[in-house]
C-alpha cells in the first residue's frame, strides 16, 4: 500500500511538473512575441518618417502580416496587461500572443476584427472585464481604442459569431467557463467598439 501511495505522490509531481514547465515555455513565448511586434511597430513608423508621410500611406486597406508574426499589441488597462497580437488562430499562433483570425478585418477597417486567445494564459481574469472597460490595439500604422459595450456566452462549436457586421466592432473571445479544467465546452464573447 504504501509503494502505491508513493507512485502516486511521484506521478503528481511529474504532471505538476509538466505543468509548471509548459506554464514557463508559454510565458516565455508570450514575452518574446512582445519585443517582437513592439519591434515590428517601431520599425513600420520609422519607415513612415522616413518616407516623409502625413498620412497612413494607404497601410490601413493593404496591410497583410504573414503567418504567425508577432505584429501589434493589445493593452487591457483594467487588468495592466499588454500582450502581443499574432496572425492565425492556430495552435503555434496562440501559444505566442493574442491570435487574429486572418479571414477578419484588422482596426481602421470597419469590419469585424476577431482576436482569440487562451483563458489560462493571454486572457488570465477576463472574468474581471465590465461594460465600459477599455482595449487599445496598436498597429504599425496607429493606434485604436475601443469600449466593451457587451457579452455574450457561446458553445464552443458556435461558429455564428464570426460574421460581417457593417462596422468596426473588436471580438474577443476565449474558452469558458473560465476556470473549467480540461477543454472548455463554452467560449466568451466581448464585443468593443471604437471610442471616437
């Protein structure tokens, strides 16, 4: 009995372990993908100086990052995080950032701009998030706030929200129930709107 007992305690620690060390490889990911669009962002508005340009350039209709690049951030006032924005919704896209679904819109676009991120790491304590609080997504060619005007509750296999608005509106969605263990069965919907 106590040679179960103790395979037990040992298979624990293994799994905390596991857990723990891909915990730090996602935190690791997450921060090198901020320097990296940070970078990306700094760079775009040196080139813009550079060219001598009072305007966007056209940036806004014609810009197209290419897959899985770090290439904006999203800052959450309410919950001080700033975390990096990547291309694609994939798995290799959201273990680095905020995932933007590359069929949607990006800010300044008006249309529906979809990001997707994981509860357990990007989106840790949406569940503080209220009407009226604030997203600031910072693009190479500017920067865009919005206001959380409303949420919704969806089935994890609820491909509606994905859709033509007729406006710019910012979707943010992530798994829920937000402290569900294992796949969650549910995703939370924010949608926010530009503050202009």
């Amino acid at each position: 009995m106590k040679r179960i007992g103790n395979l037990l305690i040992i298979t624990g620690l293994i799994v905390l372990g596991a857990f723990v060390y891909q915990l730090m490889a996602h935190e690791r990911a997450q921060d090198k993908s901020l320097v990296e669009a940070k970078a990306y962002i700094e760079k775009a508005e040196r080139e813009w100086l550079h060219a001598g340009g009072d305007e966007d350039g056209g940036a806004v209709e014609t810009f197209r990052p290419d897959a899985h690049e770090a290439f904006a951030t999203l800052e959450i006032p309410k919950l001080d995080r700033t975390i990096a924005v990547v291309e694609g919704t994939n798995e290799e896209a959201l273990k680095n950032g905020v995932g933007h679904l590359s069929e949607s819109a990006f800010p300044g676009q008006n249309e529906q701009i979809l990001l997707s991120g994981h509860r357990d790491t990007v989106f840790r304590n949406f569940g503080e998030l209220e009407i009226g609080d604030s997203f600031i997504v910072t693009m190479p060619y500017g920067k865009f706030t919005y206001e959380l005007k409303e949420t919704e509750i969806v089935s994890a296999d609820d491909t509606s929200v994905i859709r033509k608005m007729g406006e710019e509106v910012l979707v943010i969605t992530t798994c829920y129930p937000f402290h569900y263990v294992g796949s969650a069965p549910e995703r939370f919907v924010i949608y926010a709107y530009p503050t202009t």
